[in-house]
C-alpha cells in the first residue's frame, strides 16, 4: 500500500489452523489451481435462495448483491450491495467502489475506450446512479439482457464483477494522490507513468498472485503474500464474507504454496509421489478440451506475397489439415482412450502452396504435457499429406512474446469449451488463447487507431465467430472429456461425481478442508 493512511484496524472473522494447500507450479509462469483459487465469482456469494431458479438467477441472487431489480426492456439493472462486505485490507465495499471503477473506465488517458462488457450493444457507455452507500443502477442506451452474462461468467471479468476497490486505485491516481508520493512506487516498479500503474493495479484474477497484485485489495479466499523466483504463497483472506452465524470463517486451508520447479516431468512424479494437495492439470490445463491448433490469420498480414496469406484465404488448407487429424490415435495415445470422439468424414484433400517450398511452423509453452505429445502427433499427421511442419516447444515468457508481437504461424493451446449458458467461454476468442487474429481485433477494438484492418466479413464481432467456425481457425484432435483431477485423500468435501470435476477448485475451493491436521 502507499501509506498508512490506507491501512483499517479492523477486526477480521475468527479463524482456526488448519493447514497449507499445495499445488504444482511449473516455471513459475503462472498457477492454474491459484487462478481457480481466486477465481470464485465475487457475485456468487450466497443468500436467500431464490424463488424461481435459474442460472442467471443464481450467478446474481446467490451473491454479494443481497438484492437487484431490472426494467421490463434490460435497460436498467439495480443493486444493493450487502452491508459489511469488506475488502481483504479491512475497506468496506461500497458505492464508492463502484463509482471509481466506472471513472476509471471512462478515463482515456488510462483506457482509450470503455471496457466493452460494460457497454450497451451499440457500444455507448452505461448511465451509473448512485443512489446512497449500499445502492446504485446501472442504464444502457438500449437493452444489454446479457449484461449478467457477459460480467458474471465463471470466469471473473476484468471488472472483477462490476467493482473493483476505489481506495486503492485512489492511491496510485494523480488526481486523487501528489506525485511526489506516487513516484517512489513508480521507481519501485519500473513503471513509467501513473497511468500505466493504474493499469498494472487494475487486473484480473489470475494475476492477483503475482509480485505487482501483492497490496491489491480482493473479496477472494486468500490473497498473496510472496511471489518470488522460488514460488507464490498466499494466505487465508481475514475478512471473507463465507462466515457461519457466530462469525466463524468455513476450515478451508491457512495457506496456499505453489513452490517453483522447472521440470515438468518432476511434477508429474511429485504428483503421483502426492506431494501436492490439489492438482487439476497433470493432463492439461483445459475444464473440458484438448490443446487445438491456432491457425493465426494475422502472421505476415503486411508481407506481400506471403505464402502463408494466401493458404489462409483458401479453406481448403484448414481442411486438409483438419482432416488429416487421426481422432482416435490421439485419443488413444495422449488420452487412455477417454475422449469422446466426434464424427467425421472420410474425405481427404491433398494441398499444397503452389509446389513452393514451405513449412508449417507451429510452437507452443511447455506448460502442460500433452501440449507436447499431441503437438508432435499433429507434426507426423501434417507431414503425412505433403504439408512440411515443424513443431517448436518454447518456454512460457518467449512463447507469450512471440504471440504478443504476431510472430507465431500457428500455435497449440488449450481452449475451454462452454459448459453451460452463462458460463461462455472466450477461450475461442481472436484476441484470445491461440492469438488467431490478434491484429484485426485490435484494429476492431481500437476504431481503427492500431493493428490489421480486417476484411469485410471480420469487421462485425459474431462475424468473426462464424469465421472461425467456417474456415478453420483452429483444429481439434479428438473430442470433450472430463478433466482428471488429482487430490489429497485427507481432503473433504471433494465432489465425487458430475461435470467437469475440477470446477470444485473453482466455485469452492474454500469449502475443501483437511480431515486430520498433521
């Protein structure tokens, strides 16, 4: 934190030991089972059931909106914050929260356009009322019925669901704070501007563990408390809201460790070994996908007589590739056999570039083991109808700077699959997992100010999505399945049965417990 003055003494909940929860943490490029960790829908937490249950209804009714009303059209959405919610730092949520998240949003010199969630259709930005501490509306220029779930999907928004806390971007913000005592944290940080460090402060769950989310404010059940070159750890959130009626918090773990090693292999056997406590991604880190292959629309978008433009602007390349792919070798292989396959035809196309010399260049992260074995398999498929491939394996920070600068031709990665309504995924995304249009999406986003000017048929959002259906964007190598998920025998409340397992990390792994403390 900057100073003192932003410190509360606050009596947290009561709390008793019980114990460290340790996951893997292969690189320390970030921790799958952290990011589920942290991952728990703030606006999920629990009140009267509602009359008439729907999902939608749940994401919201069961949250720490205590209550909401919304006009006959989907224009206007009303909430009421619970009273004694508080931030990890002792800070009540209020209003003040709200109204400070929506100043940031539509603060250019910080985001040069609205945060596109929480605009309407027409991409106009919401109306925010603050009616008193606790309650507010929010008004669209027209109807958002999507509004809840476009921001409470299983995955938290960077709106961290609508707030974020207000005290704490206060205290990196130069109208709110002097310079003089801005600028230390900036030195600290290496971060050139204020702007930027609101940014920087201002993130997702997932990076909440991380060295710069160390002093950011959370209503997660833990919040970090080291992030070096050895590791994370974090610790139990003092002031979670799940408290029974005496005040007492649920016996989830003290602790979280996520100790670093650099081979993948040792936390396999270290796995097997049970020397962790929860682990989700010993097979992969995908809820229900196998990695697929990310054809990128945008390489060599400005090289004239690129090659690789041309095989993209021909569907049957991605067809041919797409077929070549033997679902039930992978499945086999890579899979023990538990996929389930999807049918497809037995149509081959045979295609190469005009007979000029070319490969089929695709990397990945060594992050997840069967990004390596399935990526090999796609290599030996290719290369069995004529198409030349190589297959790269990069480590995580190259891999992601490659794919920040377009410079990958097609990359393996995992891609979640949606798994019920309000639960879309955007892993399928242009600007997302497999980067495939990254630079016509920045061209979209941005109104035209920077990247690829896109072709017509991109130019429209859901456009881009029937594109990428048609034409190949990525490429599956077997079928859905239920992820494999590995835990401590002494852990309770683990869920035995249903679809897909490892979501228990997800929506409650506070609510996982050890039955002996050793």
């Amino acid at each position: 934190m900057n100073s003192e003055e932003w410190l509360l003494d606050v009596e947290p909940a009561k709390t008793c030991s019980a114990g460290t929860f340790r996951v893997p943490n292969l690189n320390n490029s970030g921790v799958h089972e952290i990011y589920l960790a942290l991952g728990m829908s703030i606006l999920r937490a629990p009140i009267s059931p509602p009359e008439h249950i729907d999902l939608t209804a749940f994401f919201v009714r069961r949250s720490r909106s205590a209550t909401y009303d919304i006009n006959d059209d989907f224009t206007k959405f009303c909430f009421a914050i619970r009273d004694g919610l508080r931030w990890s730092d002792g800070h009540l949520v209020t209003t003040e929260d709200v109204r400070m998240t929506f100043e940031l949003y539509a603060d250019e010199r910080i985001y040069p356009t609205f945060y596109f969630r929480a605009t309407a259709p027409d991409g106009s930005p919401p109306e925010v009322t603050i009616i008193d501490d606790l309650s507010f509306c929010v008004e669209f220029s027209q109807p958002y019925g999507s509004f809840f779930t476009a921001n409470l999907r299983f995955v938290d928004s960077r709106l961290h669901t609508a707030v974020s806390a207000g005290a704490l971007h206060q205290q990196f913000h130069a109208d709110y704070t002097p310079m003089d005592k801005i600028q230390p944290i900036l030195d600290e940080l290496e971060v050139e501007t204020w702007e930027q460090l609101v940014q920087l402060k201002d993130m997702p769950h997932w990076e909440l563990h991380r060295a710069h989310g160390m002093d950011v404010p959370s209503l997660a059940p833990w919040v970090g408390i080291e992030a070096t070159s050895t590791g994370y750890k974090l610790e139990r959130n003092a002031y979670y809201w799940k408290v029974d009626v005496a005040g007492n918090q649920l016996p989830y773990a003290d602790f979280i460790v996520a100790e670093n090693s650099a081979d993948l292999e040792a936390i396999k056997l270290n796995t097997a070994a049970g020397e962790y406590d929860g682990i989700a991604t010993v097979l992969h880190g995908s809820i229900n996908n196998p990695p697929v292959l990310f054809l990128n629309q945008d390489f060599e978008y400005d090289k004239e007589g690129s090659a690789w433009q041309t095989l993209m602007n021909d569907k049957r390349f991605g067809k041919a590739l797409a077929l070549s792919v033997d679902k039930d070798d992978v499945n086999d292989n890579v899979y023990f056999g538990m996929y389930k396959l999807d049918t497809i035809t037995d149509l081959a196309i045979r295609f190469g570039p005009d007979g000029n010399p070319f490969t089929l260049d695709i990397i990945t992260a060594n992050v997840s083991p069967d990004f390596l074995l399935v990526g090999e398999l796609f290599k030996q498929y290719f290369e069995e109808i004529g198409v030349r491939t190589s297959f790269t394996v990069l480590g995580s920070q190259i891999w992601s700077q490659r794919q920040a600068n377009n410079e990958h031709m097609a990359t393996v990665h995992w891609s979640d699959r949606p798994i019920w309504a309000p639960g879309i995924s955007e892993d399928f995304g242009p600007y997302a997992k497999g980067d495939w249009a990254q630079q016509s999406y920045l061209y979209y986003n941005t109104g035209g100010e920077t990247g690829r000017e896109p072709p017509d048929y991109m130019m429209e959002y859901f456009d881009l999505w029937k594109h990428g259906s048609r034409n190949y964007v990525s490429i599956w190598p077997t079928g859905s399945m239920t992820v494999p998920t590995v835990y401590n025998a002494d852990m309770g409340n683990v869920i035995k049965e249903g679809y897909p397992f490892d979501r228990a990390l997800d929506y409650g792994m506070e609510q996982l417990f050890f039955r002996t403390m050793n």
